[in-house]
C-alpha cells in the first residue's frame, strides 16, 4: 500500500549542492538519504512529496556541511499481510512467478499459482495447470494476496493466487462471466417454476 509518510529529520547538504537552490539542494539531500531505503515501519522509501518546514542551517567544525533541521513528507509502500494486489509477471522460473507490485517483485511459489498440479514449460518459459490447461507467461496481468512479508536488507514478499477471484486476470473474468450465466440461468429456471 502507497502512503505518504510525515518525517522531521537533520538534513546534510554537501558543499557541492551550494550552488543550487536551497530548497532543491536540501530536496536532492534527503532522497540521496532515505529513496530506496527500507524501514520497517513505513516500508520502502520512494520519493520525496514536500518540504514542509527547513530549520535554521549549522555549519559544525571540522565539517563544510550545511545541517538543516527539516520537516517533509515522502511517498513510502508498505506491503500488509492479506493486502490483494495487481501486478504484472515479470519472470517465470522452475519455483515459481515474480509479480511487479509497487516497487519490488514479488514470488507467487509455484505451490501457490492455481488450485491445479502446475508444471514449468523451461522451453516456452510459463507455468501450465495440468488438469485446467491454464497458462501463466510473462506479461500477464494478475491479480494475488500478500501472504508474507519480510523487510530486512531485502524485501521479499510472497504471494498466493489459489484463493477465488485471484490469479490471471483473464481468469477471474472468465470464472465471473461463468457465475454471472449461472445466476441467469437459475434465475431462468425460478420463473418457469413460478409460472407453472
């Protein structure tokens, strides 16, 4: 999930953003600091949104940095357990699918792609339901749940598509057109046993 993230930190502006604009420099000065980074209770750091408030700026000795007491508000993504997401199949491999969510690529194990015994086609590169002849390739758009989630020095979060209304988005259309024509025809059938 994207969040905007409210932080008041002491900003380093090196002598080489002197020339720039202080509020730029001091922009620049926290992305170089905190984009990318992971946090484990604001998740991964994006991009800086504003600069609310920039504090009176202290030259320490021995030091030709400009420091600025600076409040601002960053972009952040944090997974959540359970959270359903959208994404995108960007790599196909024997243990598995890695789906772009947010900014990290996630593992939908192999185990957990469909409710089907699933083979991985190495020559064709996709994954192949046995009994449902399902195929997932890169590219796909696909829809999961958050199952875990760890934020160390990596990220690495794990998906599942075996759930109902998860998986390969053309998937879930087709399984909601079924259900769709399934309540038409009961519908159908509950009006004949009306009518007679």
């Amino acid at each position: 999930m994207y969040q905007l993230v409210e932080a008041e930190d002491t900003i380093t502006v090196a002598p080489l953003k002197f020339s720039m604009e202080a509020e730029k420099a001091i922009k620049d000065s926290i992305s170089e600091k905190f984009q990318g980074k992971i946090d484990n209770d604001f998740g991964i750091y994006l991009s800086v949104v504003s600069i609310e408030d920039v504090g009176e700026g202290k030259i320490l000795p021995g030091d030709p940095s400009v420091h600025y007491p600076t409040k601002f508000t960053m972009l952040t993504w944090m997974p959540r357990e359970h959270e359903v997401v959208e994404g995108e199949i960007v790599d196909i491999t024997e243990w598995g699918a890695f789906v772009r969510i947010g900014p990290v690529d996630a593992l939908t194990h192999i185990s957990q792609v469909m409710d089907d015994f699933v083979s991985f086609d190495e020559k064709n590169a996709q994954l192949v339901g046995r009994a449902s002849k399902r195929i997932l390739k890169v590219g796909d758009k696909v829809r999961a749940r958050i199952i875990s989630i760890s934020l160390k020095e990596q990220s690495k979060v794990g998906l599942t598509m075996r759930q109902p209304f998860l998986g390969n988005l053309k998937w879930v259309e087709e399984k909601a057109k079924e259900e769709k024509k399934e309540e038409k025809q009961a519908e159908k059938k509950e009006k004949k046993k009306e009518g007679k």
